[in-house]
C-alpha cells in the first residue's frame, strides 16, 4: 500500500508518514527546551542566597560573576532595587560544590572584576575568620542572608571608585558638545609651565610628607584631640578671649551661608548699574533738557519757600486733629459727626425772582416782600401725611414696570397764572428785604473777587508780518470808540486777554466768566460763544452747562454763528 508521494506501494502509508513527522517534531521541540532550559541554569544544581547590599556600583547586571578568594562560586540571578529605607536585595546561586567551603559568616561587596570595569560579587570573610580561606563555622545554606562589608578598606575602595567616576563623569562630554574638554584646558593651562608645576609639586610633597608625620595610625590621641583639648583649656582660663573668637566667626559664617544670596545681590547691582548707565547714555539728551527746563520751577519753589513752612505746618495740624477727633485706631475706621443740610439757611423773597431781561417769573409778583416761615397745616405733617388711594402720576408721566415714573408727554402748564398779591401789606415802617447775596437781581452789586497773586506775564512773541488786521477777521468785534487802535493782525494766544463783560469780575463763588444766572455777563458770555445774541431761550438751555467755565476767544477768530457751521 503505497502513499501519496510513492506510487510503486513500497514506501509507508500517509497516516504513517504523519504519526513519524509527529513525533520528529515533538522530540526536537523537547531537546530544544531542554537545551534552553539548561542555558539559563535551573536544571543546574544550586544553592541560592541573598546578599543585602546599598552600594552595587554602576548596577549588577543578570548572570553577573560571584567570586570567592577568586574564584568563581556563582553568579547573580536577580537584583530587587532598594524601597522604602530598605537596601538592595541581590539573588544569588551559589554552586553546590563551592557552598560547602563558603561559611555562613561571609560578607559581600561590588567590585570591578576585569579592566572594563565589570561589576561582580565578591565574597569576603567575615571578622575573625582566618586569611588563608580555612572556614571555621557552618557552611552557608540555601536561603541565607549575607551582609554587606562595612570595613575600612570596602569603605575606602568604594569611595575611591565613586570619585573616580564622578571625575571621570566631569572630564567626559557628549556628543552634541562643541566645547573645549577639560583635558584640552589643562594641556592650555600647563603649556611652558614646567619649572612652575615641578616646584609646586615638590612643594605639596613636602606638605603631605609633614601631614604624614604628624597623622599617625596608632589608636592613641590625634593631634586634633589635643588641640580641641588646649581650646578647652583656652576657654575656661580665657573665656573672653573665646567669646571674642566667636563673635568675630559668626559674620563670616553669615557670609559664607549667604554667599549665594550674597552673590546674587551683587550681580543685581552690577546689573542694575549697567543698566542705568545704558539708560542715561541713551537719554542724555533728555536729561539735559529736563535739568535745563527745571531751573525756573525751582526758582518758583525757592520764591514761594516762605509759605512752605505755614503749610506743612496746617497740614500738620490737620493731621493732629483728624487722628485724635475722628480715627478710631480700635476699630481701624473714622467717625466723624457731620451736619449736612439739604435747603437754605435763609428764605428767598420777592428780590430773590428769577428775571431774564424783560420777562420775570411768577414769583416776582406772589413772593413775600420779606422771609415768612408760615406753619404747616396738621395734615402736611410727615407724620400725618395719607397718600390718596386714587393718587395719579404728575401729568405728561405714567408708572412704568418697576414702579417708576416715565415721561410720555409735556407737563401741563398753566398759560394764565394768577398773578395776584396773596401777601398781606407791609406795615409803613417795614421796607421789603433785599436781595441775597450772589443771586441774578441787576440791582445786586457785584462781589468783589478776593485777591489772589498774580503770576507775571508771559513774553508776547512778535505779530507775523503780512497778517491781516483785526477788523478784517470774521467776528472780530471793533476797537472801542476813543480807546487805543485796534493793533493789526490777530490777538494772538498770549496777547488775548480774558473776557470781561460790564466792567467788572463775576463773583468768586461762580468761578469762570459766564457770570451769575440771568445776569448781563452771563448773555454777553452766551452770545460770544454761540456768535449771536442769546435769547431766554439760549439762557435757559446754555446757562447751567456753561455756568463756571471761561468763555474766551481762541487761535485769532471770534466764534461764528451756529447757522453758518462755526464753533459751538
């Protein structure tokens, strides 16, 4: 019975084949994890421990060697890195037959095992173990715990090797590092210095040779025990002497711990310099203009240095008195008791009326001749007052969504006042009261402005030639009829003088030029700055915006008429 591939029926059948090819493969996969198994070494015989250590070097990597006396013992299975305050926990299998010639009382430490610095265990024995490897305890077992070795020549080795790399870390450089190595710096700095390195060489010889002699390795005193001794002697025959020491030592420690900041301090400053030098070379310039254009408000300060000291004096008392009557340092805010009134200390009459030229208000008819105080009647009392039930809004408003009145149209006004005297007659003796003091009566004399000190006038600069005269300007109003020619050409800023209208200041309490309400001055001042005369109508609407501002004629040209697009 032949099979696919033979044909002649001699060769085994194609389930044959199969269960052969089979069982091939089953055997070469066994002998390969067999073979691979045994690579990594556990079928191999071993006796693992671990080894506590803190210091692995540059790292223990896996299958690294375990040498005791030099020779090889085992190898590293695994390294656990320290956690938590604990150390490294280092795995590893000791051969059986070398285990039995390792006692318990070994200790372990990392060390280089070749010239490339290789790192790898070895196993030292223990304090009071003989040095020629004879063992005098128990072997070591599976699962001990070796320690490490914390003697001085471990100690010393390791501290070698760990300034050795970190020298050698020092010196070396990356790739990306165009800079010039250390090695190269040196060879710079000790180029044509031989003379100088041999003698300082022999010099540091020579010191080493005298630290050597006075450091000795007996166990006895050190020359530092005994010169901590003699400061202690110092100390309790001369304490003064030591407390001076002291003294002297504290800033020169303050120095050294601050040397940081200290060092930043002045790095700040040297950069704070430069930087102020560059600021003042970039603006001399300025600087001197400013210095330049100084020298008159100091000379203005010096000449008023007479009322500098009353001043601060005031402001002191101001001071004093605010502290001690009004702040409160307990509760860190002021009380102050403040009589705020909202109406006048006096009641207007009939010469206080409004009047704009010929039209007067009512009030100038129904006013008392003198101040009244008349009683309220018990029902216009606050405390009496009853609002209607059907109480409207005034006329021409209507409450709008959130209580508040809204305007909708012109308030009623009555066209035909009742115009009658309700005041009872004077008697013969009584005269009417006069006017009060500051109001728009043209009978009212004008309030003399208080005097102030005036400034000097400013230096005119000289008319530009080929200027048109004043009169030829729009606007421009004649000179007055036997006074001085008008000069020719347009006022010019320093030339044009305040407006004055009537011969005479507006009262200090109004501030600016416009004047008191319905006085002459104030249409005068109106008419100049709307360029026509103003009527009641331009009062009414004009007078309280430019009530208090000063109303003059600016860059040579009067004001224009509204109608003909001037200035408003």
């Amino acid at each position: 019975m032949g099979n696919s591939l033979e044909t002649d029926g001699r060769g085994p059948t194609d389930r044959q084949l199969l269960v052969c090819g089979v069982a091939v493969l089953a055997v070469a996969a066994l002998v390969s994890t067999v073979l691979l198994v045994k690579a990594t070494g556990r079928l191999d015989a071993r006796v693992p421990v671990v080894a506590a250590l803190v210091n692995v070097g540059d790292g223990l990597p896996q299958r690294s060697d375990v040498k005791y006396h030099g020779v090889l013992v085992g190898m590293v299975d695994d390294v656990v890195p320290a956690a938590n305050g604990n150390p490294n926990y280092v795995h590893i299998n000791l051969k059986p037959e070398y285990a039995s010639s390792i006692p318990n009382t070994v200790t372990a430490r990392v060390v280089p095992s070749n010239v490339f610095a290789v790192s790898s265990v070895q196993l030292v024995d223990g304090a009071g173990e003989p040095a020629n490897g004879s063992s005098v305890g128990a072997p070591i077992e599976a699962g001990a715990q070796i320690p490490e070795d914390t003697e001085l020549p471990t100690v010393l080795f390791q501290t070698t090797i760990s300034k050795l790399r970190d020298i050698l870390a020092a010196t070396g450089r990356g790739r990306e590092d165009k800079t010039v190595g250390i090695l190269a710096a040196v060879n710079a700095a000790t180029e044509n210095r031989r003379t100088e390195l041999l003698n300082s060489g022999a010099q540091l010889n020579r010191l080493l040779d005298q630290l050597d002699a006075i450091v000795a390795t007996e166990p006895g005193p050190t020359t530092v025990s005994a010169l901590i001794d003699a400061t202690r002697g110092l100390q309790q025959t001369a304490p003064d002497l030591v407390d001076a020491l002291h003294k002297a030592v504290q800033p020169m420690q303050t120095l050294v711990e601050q040397r940081s900041q200290l060092t930043t301090l002045i790095n700040g400053g040297i950069n704070t310099m430069n930087t102020s030098h560059t600021s003042l070379a970039n603006h001399s310039d300025q600087l001197v203009r400013i210095t330049t254009e100084m020298t008159p408000v100091i000379g203005e300060l010096a000449l008023s240095s007479h009322n500098w000291v009353p001043a601060f004096v005031k402001l002191n008392q101001l001071s004093t008195k605010f502290f001690d009557n009004v702040w409160m340092p307990d509760h860190d805010f002021g009380n102050m008791r403040v009589n705020l009134s909202f109406t006048p200390s006096y009641t207007y009459t009939r010469a206080d009326c409004p009047q704009y030229g010929a039209l007067k208000g009512p009030s100038c008819y129904t006013a008392p001749l003198v101040p009244t105080r008349p009683a309220l009647p018990d029902v216009l009392l606050p405390q009496n007052y009853q609002p209607p039930a059907d109480l409207a809004p005034p006329p021409g408003t209507v409450v709008g969504p959130n209580g508040n009145l809204m305007a909708v149209g012109p308030p009623l006004v009555n066209p035909n006042p009742n115009l009658a005297d309700p005041n009872p007659p004077l008697p013969s003796w009584m005269p009417p009261s006069p006017p009060v003091p500051g109001t728009a009566n043209p009978a009212l004399a004008p309030t003399p402005p208080p005097p102030v000190n005036q400034s000097p006038l400013a230096p005119v600069a000289p008319r530009p030639p080929n200027s048109p005269p004043a009169a030829s300007i729009p606007g421009s109003s004649p000179a007055p009829p036997g006074g001085p020619p008008a000069p020719e050409g347009p006022l010019l800023p320093a030339e044009a003088a305040p407006a004055s209208f009537g011969g005479s200041a507006a009262p200090a309490a109004f501030g600016g030029n416009v004047g008191p309400v319905g006085s002459t001055q104030e249409r005068a001042a109106l008419s100049l700055a709307t360029g026509q005369p103003a009527t009641a109508a331009t009062q009414l609407l004009l007078g309280p915006v430019a009530r208090g501002t000063t109303v003059t004629v600016s860059d040579g040209q009067a004001a224009q008429p509204v109608s003909s697009g001037g200035p408003r």
